[in-house]
C-alpha cells in the first residue's frame, strides 16, 4: 500500500511497485513502478517520456535533491518511450 504522503492522483499506475535496490539502473521502454528505500545519493535520467518519484516530476533531470520519503520508500513511476531511455538512482542500502 503506497503511503498516504503520496497523492494517488500523482503515481498513476504504480499500485503495485516493485521493490528495487541501491544503486539500480534501467534501460528500455514501457511504463515501470519501482520502490526503493535507502540513503539515495542522486538520479538520473534522460530520453524518458515521464519520471514521477513520490508524485514530483523528474523527468530528464540530474538532481541530487529527492522528495522526501514517504515511510522510508521513494516511489518511481518510469515511462520510457525508447530502447535507450534511461534511469538511475544511486546511493546506499
């Protein structure tokens, strides 16, 4: 169940996320949902259609700077419309 800090409105399809670990990077197309917990460092992503992460937009951005948590998870919503769309997000466990 995703946290209640997280507007459902803003994680479209990502009811369901799939649990990841630091550091992870994905190439590919398709619409993803991702959850990951942990000390990030900084994301990545370029070429992509859109990047949700807790509901804030991310896409085709190098920030170091994250949303907060919400109960120590950060959610992703990735669609990527390329092979080469790309995503990272690094940091520690």
């Amino acid at each position: 169940m995703l946290a209640s800090t997280i507007p459902t409105s803003a994680t479209g399809n990502c009811n369901n996320p799939t649990p990841v670990s630091l550091p992870f990077f994905f190439d590919g197309q398709g619409e993803h949902c991702w959850e990951v917990s942990g000390a990030v460092s900084h994301t990545n992503s370029w070429n992509t259609e859109s990047l949700l992460i807790n509901g804030e937009a991310f896409t085709n951005r190098w920030p170091n700077s994250l949303p907060t948590d919400a109960d120590g998870k950060l959610i992703i919503l990735y669609n990527g419309r390329f092979p080469w769309s790309h995503f990272e997000i690094v940091g520690t466990k």
